[in-house]
C-alpha cells in the first residue's frame, strides 16, 4: 500500500459527480473559499436499515473548534 491516495483528480471527478455518483459530498465555505468537506455514501443493512457511511470529515486547521465540522456532520445526516 502506498503513502497517499491513488485516485486520481479526473477519476474522483468522474466517480463522484457524474451521472451515478458513487458519493456525495457536502462543503463548508466562508468568503467563497472550501474550509472543508464531508465525503459520505448513504448504504442500507439488513440489521439496521438505511444508514450513512461518512469517509471523510476535514476541516482546514485555522478553522477547526469552531463548529464547522459538526456542522458538516448535521448537514449529512439530516
């Protein structure tokens, strides 16, 4: 396994925003700049019922403890 991702840009372009996204992603902006995402998929289990995977959750360091990533967080799960 390498260090980083192997995914490439044009990959996760096609794999997230095309006709049958594999994921869906939420942004935080402020003054038109992202100061984070949340990557998710939303799944069903027999056990349990609809469900949300969350495969991401970053923040920009000077932005974190402010409440940007709870509120990411809320946004995906409502």
């Amino acid at each position: 396994m390498s260090d980083g991702p192997s995914l490439t840009p044009k990959q996760l372009e096609e794999d997230g925003f095309g006709p049958n996204p594999a994921f869906l992603c939420k942004v935080a902006e402020l003054e038109c700049k992202c100061i984070g995402y949340a990557l998710y998929t939303y799944g069903f289990s027999t056990f349990y019922g609809p469900n949300v995977y969350m495969e991401d959750l970053f923040v920009l360091e000077e932005h974190r403890g402010k409440g940007v990533g709870a509120d990411l967080w809320r946004s995906v799960v409502k």
